[in-house]
C-alpha cells in the first residue's frame, strides 16, 4: 500500500474531531456551544481532548482559543477555533500541563500562518516585508523548540545513543556494557 493510501486509511479510522459552533455576543467575543444535539457527548469529547477531567480548564481553554482566533480586522473565527481545537485533540495531551504547552503552540502555528500570508501579499515596503519575514522566522523557530519541549515532556530529557557499527582494529581490545572505574 502506497503512503497516500495508508495516510487515506488512518483518516478514515480517526473519528471526525470535536468542533465547536461560536454563537456572536459581540464583534470581539463568541459563546462556544456544541454541535445541534450533542452537549454532554460534546463536553465529554473535549474534556477528552484536551487531557482533563476539569470542566473550568475546558472553559477557560476555549476563552483562550477564542481571544487567539481573532483574525485582523474581524472578529473571531470559528474556522480558527475549530483548527486549533483539531490540533490540540490530535497531539492527544496526556494533562493540562501538556495541553497548554499544545494550546501554546497551536497559537503559535496560528500566528506564523497569519504573518506568513502577510509577507506573500507582497504589500508595502521592502522594510515591512522584511519586518514580517522576520516575525515569521521568529514565530516558526518558537513552534519547533515548543515541539521538541512536548517531546522531551513526555519522554524525559534523556538522550538515547545506538552504536550501530563498531569497528575493531586487529590488536585491540574492546569493552562492551557498563564500564565503571574505582
């Protein structure tokens, strides 16, 4: 099977990931309510997806996402919303320690996306877009150290080294396992 078709089957075995639906209360600020019908199975999945049983994190988690998903000039995207949501449920956190550091860096990805379409608009000077090259390169470098702290959170600091070939000169002597000296 070819890596699309195997990309195509995960796909198709992953639930549809939890979504929200923003009710306006004004330009700047949204109510996040579930799916038509699916309230407890909504709350439930989200708690679920962002690695907690506490339904105030939850809450706060979406203020945060909402205030983070505003776009330029606009108010709140739900679109943005339900991307990072998307994200955050996929990287499967494990605690709320680990879903903030996810939350972090969907907000970040979400910014390096916002300013790299900026630098391809190609408006204003070439200052401007060396200003906004700049705040991407700065942007994509923090989302990568974010991802290698994810790593590290969960499989501890520890390095690991595979010796895979080890070549012994004739006359030598060589030691293998835990060498510990007095």
């Amino acid at each position: 099977m070819s890596n699309k078709g195997d990309l195509a089957a995960v796909a198709a075995n992953r639930p549809a990931p939890v979504r929200v639906r923003l009710q306006r209360i004004n330009s700047d600020m949204s109510k996040s309510c579930p799916p038509v019908g699916q309230h407890q199975e909504w709350w439930n999945r989200l708690k679920a997806a962002m690695g907690t049983a506490s339904s105030d994190f939850v809450n706060a988690t979406l203020v945060q996402l909402q205030a983070a998903a505003r776009l330029p000039n606009t108010g709140v995207s739900e679109t943005a919303v339900n991307s990072a949501l998307s994200l955050i449920e996929n990287a499967n956190p494990r605690d709320e320690m680990e879903c903030a550091l996810v939350i972090q860096m969907a907000c970040t990805h979400s910014a390096a996306m916002a300013v790299v379409g900026r630098i391809s608009g190609g408006h204003g000077s070439d200052r401007h877009v060396a200003i906004m090259a700049s705040a991407a390169s700065r942007l994509m470098r923090t989302y990568a150290i974010q991802v290698e702290t994810l790593r590290r959170l969960r499989n501890g600091s520890s390095q690991i080294v595979r010796v895979e070939h080890v070549h012994i000169s004739e006359g030598a002597q060589a030691v293998i396992g835990h060498v510990s000296t007095n």
